[in-house]
C-alpha cells in the first residue's frame, strides 16, 4: 500500500508581541521563532517529505513585519519538491486584507480560501482536504459532508476547536462525530497549542501538533509538530520538538526562609543551571514565613535574574502563624487574626482573598512597610 510522508505544523502567529517578556526578549524571541520556522523547512527536506500541512494562524494580528513575509516565502522555497497546503485560521482568516494576499506563493503551495474543498494529488494517489477562514470566528462546524475518494489516501488540514457539540463554540466547533463521518484517514488540526497525541476515531486519525514555539506562560514544556507517515486506514506519525526555548511555570517553597540570600539558594536549587540560562520561567512562591519578613517581589528579582535567560517573580507565600499563641493574644493583631481564620473556615469563603488579606493586615499591624502592588 502506498505511504505518504506529511510533516504538520501550525500556530506560529509570526510577529506576536510576547507580552509576558520585556521588551529586548520580545525582539530576540520575535526572531526565534523565524528561526524555529526555518528548522520546520529543514526536517521536511531531511525526511523527504511530500506534503506540509500549514494548519492556520500562521499570522497572529493585524499587523505584520514585511521582512516577515518576505522570510516565510523564502522558506518555501527552500522546498518546490514539496507539495504545501495551508488552512488560514482564526487570527489570520482569508479575506480581502488578508497577508496571504500580500506574498507572491510558488506554485507549490496550494491555499484553501473557504468552505471545504479537495485537491487531488495523482502522483502521490492522495486527495487533500481543506478549509479556511474567512472572518475570526466560524460558529458552526466545517467538517461536513466529506466524500472520500475511496481508492487515495485522504488526509486533511483544517483549523479548528473540537467541541462537545455542532455549535460548542466559536472555532469551527468540529464534533467527534464529525471526525468518525468524514471517513478521512487523517486530519491535521491547527488551533490548540499543545500536542494532542495522535487520535484515531473509528478508521480516522487526528491531532493536534501545537506550536513549533511557546508565546507565554500559559504554553508551557516542550512544543513542535507531527511527522511522519499515512497511508489507507493508518499513520506512523510523531511528534518532534522545535522549540528553542521553553516556557516553565515553577512553585517553589521557600518555607522558614528567614533571608532573601536564602531564598535565592532555594530558588537556585530547585531548577538546574542549564535549564535557567536556555528557558523562560515564572517563579511562584509558596509556603509559610514568618510574619516580620515582607517580602518584595522587586527585591527577590534582583537577585535572581543574573541567573536566568527571562524570570519572572510572584509571592504566593502565606504568614506563618501560631494559632496557641493567637489564641492567648488579645491585642488587635489577635483579635484581627482570629477573625480572619474564623472566616476561613466558612464553606463559600473566598480562602485566597483572606489569605491576602491576613497577611496584608499582620504587616501593618506590626508597623512594617506594605506595598499594595504586591497584591494587585
């Protein structure tokens, strides 16, 4: 049975503005990311790939570098061997201000414009399906009424958000049930930022590859995209990272720290070298300290960011109270205290509001410097 090798990759959003990073990150990780595209178009030449499949939000706004356009068609170029198959997504839909009208494509790159369609590849006795697009939301699934080819392959790219439901959301709410109709062997998902794994629902396969490249804290570990091979009723496919750096969110407990020197070593100790100097990272403190030490999140920065590529600080830390002692107290900070932890114990209590607010309340009641900042 003949094999097709596809590589899928998708959610670029070439020229995001990293709003997590400071401003000099932002423009060398603006550049990363070209990076981590060319890398994209260097393993689909290494592994003699047939097709690409471009699974929309290639661009990710209403504004784009032209230097960046002219890169990603330099970049297919690198590969007219290679049949390309882009479905436009919902940060770069097709329509009339699209950038996808802005770059002159080779001939080897086909893009879906609208409502599903198929190109039939007779070389490599494959269809490819496709959809696009055309505003930023798509309310009702486009994953419909697919009529395979029974004698190709049938593989597809598509953007979307699979949903419980024909109208679950806002993104091409494809359903399960849409997946095990359309009878495809497999699809390839552009919208999620995470590997899915692959997927099988009945005889069709499906995933979602992620971002070659994390933009934020909330896309953390390791990201890239799926290759490998599909032929009639199966996949050999997997994933491969690409991204260069990683984004990680680490809690830390600093309990009984007494010192902010003893909070970097614990700080330092919890996360290798190698991985601090190549990665990104957000620093969350835990754990009880005492109620004299006011932590400034500022201050603990400081001291740390020597030792790191990009790091950032949030103090999560709880005062450490004796409750004997706040027991016998009948000075205000007791009384305060006890209130407070007497709330705490009711069901529908906000827990992390009065936490805040205990340890907003025992520092101005000891006479020490509060920043409000802190706790915005």
């Amino acid at each position: 049975m003949r094999k097709i090798k596809i590589l899928q990759a998708g959610d670029l959003h070439f020229d995001t503005p990293f709003k997590d990073l400071d401003k000099n990150i932002s423009m060398i990780s603006k550049e990363e990311l070209l990076e981590v595209f060319s890398r994209i178009i260097d393993i689909a030449m290494e592994n003699s790939v047939d097709i690409l499949l471009l699974t929309g939000d290639i661009f990710d706004n209403l504004t784009i570098n032209k230097k960046t356009l002219i890169f990603i068609k330099n970049q297919i170029e690198r590969i007219d061997n290679i049949k390309v198959f882009i479905s436009p997504g919902n940060h770069d839909p097709y329509n009339e201000k699209s950038f996808y009208k802005m770059i002159n494509w080779p001939e080897n790159v086909h893009i879906f414009e609208g409502s599903i369609e198929n190109v039939v590849l007779e070389d490599l006795n494959t269809v490819v399906w496709g959809a696009a697009f055309n505003e930023y939301h798509v309310r009702k699934s486009m994953l419909k009424n697919i009529n395979i080819k029974e004698n190709y392959i049938n593989i597809m790219t598509i953007h979307g958000d699979i949903s419980n439901t024909d109208d679950g959301n806002e993104y091409n709410p494809m359903t399960i049930k849409d997946i095990e109709n359309s009878k495809l062997d497999y699809i390839a998902i552009g919208h999620r930022h995470n590997f899915s794994g692959i997927l099988r629902e009945n005889n069709t396969f499906y995933a979602y590859a992620g971002c070659p490249q994390g933009r934020g804290f909330d896309e953390v570990g390791d990201k890239g995209i799926i290759l490998g091979e599909v032929t009639k009723g199966a996949v050999n496919l997997n994933f491969i990272r690409t991204s260069k750096r990683n984004y990680y969110v680490e809690e830390i407990d600093i309990s009984n720290s007494v010192s902010y020197d003893e909070v970097r070593l614990k700080i330092l100790s919890a996360i290798n070298e190698e991985d601090r100097k190549n990665n990104l990272y957000k620093i969350i403190l835990k754990g009880e300290i005492e109620s004299y030490i006011n932590l400034n999140e500022a201050v603990i920065l400081e001291k740390i960011k020597r030792d790191f590529y990009f790091v950032k600080v949030i103090d999560k830390t709880e005062v450490k109270l004796d409750f004997d002692k706040i027991s016998e107290d009948y000075s205000i900070k007791g009384v305060y205290a006890k209130k407070l932890l007497e709330k705490m114990k009711e069901e529908d209590c906000d827990k992390e509001i009065l936490q805040m607010a205990l340890k907003l309340g025992i520092q101005s009641l000891s006479h020490e410097e509060v920043n409000l900042n802190d706790y915005k």
